[in-house]
C-alpha cells in the first residue's frame, strides 16, 4: 500500500504531465494563431475560417485538460490539507517546483497568444474599415451614376431630344 508521500508523488506527476499536455497545446494554439496573421494580410479568407476552426478545436482539447487538471488539483490539495501550493514543502516534495516553473511557462504563453490575438483584431478592424470606406466609394459612385443618367436617358428627363429653332426663317 502506497504511503501519503507517494501518492502526494504520484498525484503531482499526474498534474505536471497535464500542464505539459495543455503546453504543447498551447504552442499550437500560438502558430495557428501567427498563421491567422498571415491570412488576414493576405485576404485569404477561407484559410482563415479553417484556422478559426482549428483554434477551436484546440481550445476544447485545453478546456478539457482544465477540467481534469482542477479536479486534480483540489484532489491533491484535500490529500494535503493545503490551500495552495506555496503551503507545500519544497523539501519534501521537490516535483512541485517543477508543477510551478510548467505553470509560469503556460503562462507566458497565453501572454503571447493574448498579444498575437489582439495584433490580429487589429489588423481585421483595419480591413473592415477599408472595407466600409470602399462601399461607401461604390455607394456614393452609383448615386452620381444614376443621377447622372445614362447614355440613352439625358439628365432632363427621358429621351429629351431638343431642337433647334430658327428665328431667321
């Protein structure tokens, strides 16, 4: 029969594998995310649907890595009698250092996919607003167009032919 220590052990092992689970994830997460930045510079619209779409996909593996890993985590706390990990002595289990720099590295690299995210916003709020200025272009050039008349109607009303009079005769 395993001792406290050893399932303490065992239940933080579990947990640093999860965190490196969710990291690998994550550094998916954050190329899709670069290669979203590409696909907006470049228009590429379908590309860009298929990368949100990926992102998703990837997004619900790391919620359910969340789940398991919270409820891990309340696990070993209970087994612990701890309310957090800086309650857990170092000494006694060296692995939670480990858990900890896992948890600073996903950290940062939530930071990067934040800042490439809004990088990303900000370069579509840019094409939308080129976007609605070129419709309003369109929009104000079909009004000139239409008041304007075409070729076959003059802008004094339909098929106005006009005529010449002569007073000398």
């Amino acid at each position: 029969m395993e001792n406290v220590i050893d399932i303490a052990k065992s239940k933080i092992d579990d947990l640093i594998k999860l965190n490196n689970n969710k990291c690998n994830l994550l550094k998916k997460l954050y190329e899709v995310t670069k290669l979203q930045s590409i696909d907006i510079s470049s228009n590429s619209l379908n590309s860009l649907l298929d990368h949100i779409k990926q992102k998703q996909d990837i997004m619900n593996e790391i919620d359910d890595i969340d789940k398991k890993f919270y409820t891990q985590f309340q696990d070993l706390k209970l087994h612990l009698g701890i309310k957090s990990l800086e309650d857990v002595d170092i000494n006694e289990y060296p692995e939670v250092a480990s858990l900890k720099f896992s948890v600073k590295e996903v950290m940062d690299l939530l930071g990067e996919i934040d800042k490439q995210d809004k990088n990303n916003i900000s370069e579509v709020k840019t094409e939308m607003d080129k976007l609605k200025e070129d419709m309003r272009d369109l929009q104000t050039q079909t009004k000139v167009i239409k008041n304007y008349g075409t070729s076959s109607v003059s802008s004094y009303g339909k098929d106005y032919q006009g005529f010449y009079i002569d007073g000398k005769k």
